[in-house]
C-alpha cells in the first residue's frame, strides 16, 4: 500500500545494497519530514518487522525482515528526536524466547536509543 504523499519517503527496497548509513539517513530524514514546524509523533514499533532469524520473539514470523543492527540504525535517528512524544512496542512474544535473549536485545536497543 502507498505511504501518505508529502512524507518524502517510500518503501525500503533493495536493502541489500544499502549502507547502515544510508538506513541512518533514512531514520533522519523521516524525523525531519515528522518533525517539520514544531510536529510532534509517536513512534508504533511492531517487531513483525523484524527477521524471523534475527528476532524469532515475534507473533508474525517472516523472512526477509529487518536485522536487529538495520532496526536501530532507522530507529535511533527517530528515538532522539525532541519531537517524538512517546512509543509502543507490540508484537513481543516471550514465549518464544526462552533463553531471553530477544528480550535482552530488544532492552538494550530501547535502552540505548530513548535514553542516549
């Protein structure tokens, strides 16, 4: 599905050949277009995006997804900015985590972005 017109950003494709600096770029950019005469946002992060190797704490499993190291590349740029208001986190299933340690990752990701 189309994303809003005038955001001035589309679809992620060809991840393959982009940078981690590129997907900073792109976590920027979207904070800006969001953030654009005093806007304020609120970041909804449903970890279905992620890859179902990288992140198999999920309910909707998926290949292809986002890598945890791609995930917070976009998501820093997004967590930092003084226009974000607040964020949810959906889609975490720990039951599916036995050892914790998508837990773990997920905590350090959120820690190290929201609180930095």
């Amino acid at each position: 599905s189309p994303l809003p017109a005038g955001m001035g950003f589309s679809r992620i494709e060809y991840r393959d050949s982009l940078r981690h600096s590129d997907l900073e770029h792109l976590g920027r950019s979207i904070a800006s277009e969001l953030t654009a005469g005093e806007g304020r946002f609120w970041l909804h992060l449903d970890l279905d995006i992620l890859d179902e190797e990288a992140f198999p704490a999920t309910d909707y499993l998926m290949p292809d997804g986002l890598s945890m190291p791609e995930l917070r590349a976009i998501f820093a740029p997004l967590a930092g900015s003084e226009g974000l208001i607040g964020v949810n986190v959906t889609c975490f299933n720990p039951e599916k985590d036995p050892d914790g340690s998508c837990g773990a990752a997920l905590v350090e990701m959120l820690e190290t972005t929201l609180i930095a």
